[in-house]
C-alpha cells in the first residue's frame, strides 16, 4: 500500500508523542514505587521499568541476526529478548546503544500490543486480532533493517514509539555536549564536523546509538542532512525548538 508523505508523517508523529506519553508514564510509576524525588537517567533504570513497573521478564539470547529483540506471550506473561548477537548484525556500530533503544521498542509492544491478562500489573491490556490469552506463545519480533517497516502498522510505529521514548528532554538536558550542540543549531548554518561530534557524545551520554539520535533530530526538522563533495553535512534550523519531549 502507498501512502502519502504527509500522512507518513503525521503517524510517523503520533508514534512520537504515544512513546513520550508511555515512557513518562512508567518513568512516574517507577518513582513512585521506589520514593525517588530526583529523576534518573533512562539507562540506568530502563531494565528495572520492565521487569518491576510491566511485570515483563527480560532476557538475552540467541536471535536471527535479523532482528534486535522480540516480546513474546508465554502463558499469558509477557516475556522480552534482546539478541544477545546484535553487533554481529551487518551495519551496526553500537550494540548497547541499540539495545537499549530496543528495550524502549519492545516496552511498548508490551503495553500497545498484547493481551496480558492480570498478571502483568501497569501494562495496558489491548488486544491483537486473532490474538487469545490462551495461546501458548504469540512472538512480536523487530525486524533489523536499513529502511522503514514497509507499511505503517504496528512495527511502524513501534519503531518510532521506542525510539521516541529513549530519547528524553530530560536526559539530554543533563549532557554539556547537547548544550553546546544547541547553541550551534541557535548560531544556524553548516554545523561542520563539530555537531557530528557533539551528537556523538550526547547519545553515548543517554545510552542510544548515535545514528539514531541524528536521525531523529533530522526527522524533527532541527537540521537538513545534506551531501557536498562526497561529505554528509548537517544545516541547522535554528527556528526550530529542540524540545522532546
């Protein structure tokens, strides 16, 4: 099916907004059940948002180096598996940083996507067509791939919920890199090799992997990703409020 560039778009932003909302939401839950007053940064507590706010069990293990990670149904009880052979993928550079934006992936499938019963207290409870609780095992795997999920169903918007709920406001806020990364952007024009750099360091500061977090900004309009004499150059909006939520 073909779809239009701006409704692309408009889901592609309402994935973003449904991963901000699920994200700061069990961000809250976890506070609460553990007394904190101070915010933690997400990759510190993004294992422990899984297992003790969604009741979802959380594992390694051996994937297709096709996909990232998978939530599968087991007994009614969501479980979590994160190829524990991601930086044998082709392509990627960063395994952590992937990981962690496939945890965020996979936290949503959890709560968007299966049916789990009781027994996984603060996830939602939406069903899947043709899905029964009493199925043994209903697998939802994250397929690794350079492009886009080719239609704008459930991976689509998985993918940019994730990736959306890894990337906080309130993470970056706290990385001088980002700072300074910002007042490029506000200076506009070429951000030169510089604010490649800047973005390096801010997602290692945040736990992703940095292709994801430039990719993301670009999508967000902050910047035009431009090549010239075989170099990728970034042009800034500086317009553009960098607030994400």
């Amino acid at each position: 099916m073909t779809y239009s560039p701006n409704f692309k778009e408009n889901k592609r932003r309402e994935a973003w907004a449904l991963g901000v909302e699920h994200r700061e939401l069990l961000v809250a839950k976890y506070k609460a059940a553990f007394g904190l007053t101070e915010r933690p940064l997400l990759k510190d507590i993004v294992d422990d948002v899984i297992e003790e706010i969604q009741g979802a069990r959380l594992l390694k293990g051996v994937l297709h180096l096709d996909t990232y990670g998978q939530t599968e149904l087991v007994n009614g009880s969501p479980e979590i598996t994160i190829n524990s052979r991601i930086a044998k993928i082709p392509g990627v550079k960063d395994a952590h940083g992937i990981a962690h934006i496939t945890k965020w992936h996979e936290s949503y499938h959890v709560a968007h996507d299966l049916d789990i019963g009781p027994k996984a207290p603060g996830a939602s409870q939406l069903t899947l067509p043709g899905l029964e609780q009493s199925a043994p095992n209903m697998i939802i795997c994250r397929p690794h791939s350079a492009g886009e999920p080719s239609n704008l169903g459930k991976e689509f918007m998985a993918e940019n919920a994730g990736i959306a709920a890894a990337i906080s406001d309130s993470d970056l806020e706290r990385c001088e890199a980002f700072w300074e990364f910002k007042r490029l952007v506000a200076a506009g024009g070429d951000l030169g090799g510089s604010g490649f750099d800047l973005l390096y360091k801010s997602g290692e500061f945040i736990g992703v992997n940095p292709s994801a977090l430039i990719t993301y900004l670009e999508k967000r309009g902050v910047y035009s990703r431009v090549q010239q004499n075989g170099k990728t150059r970034l042009f800034a909006n500086p317009q553009m409020d960098i607030r994400l939520g």
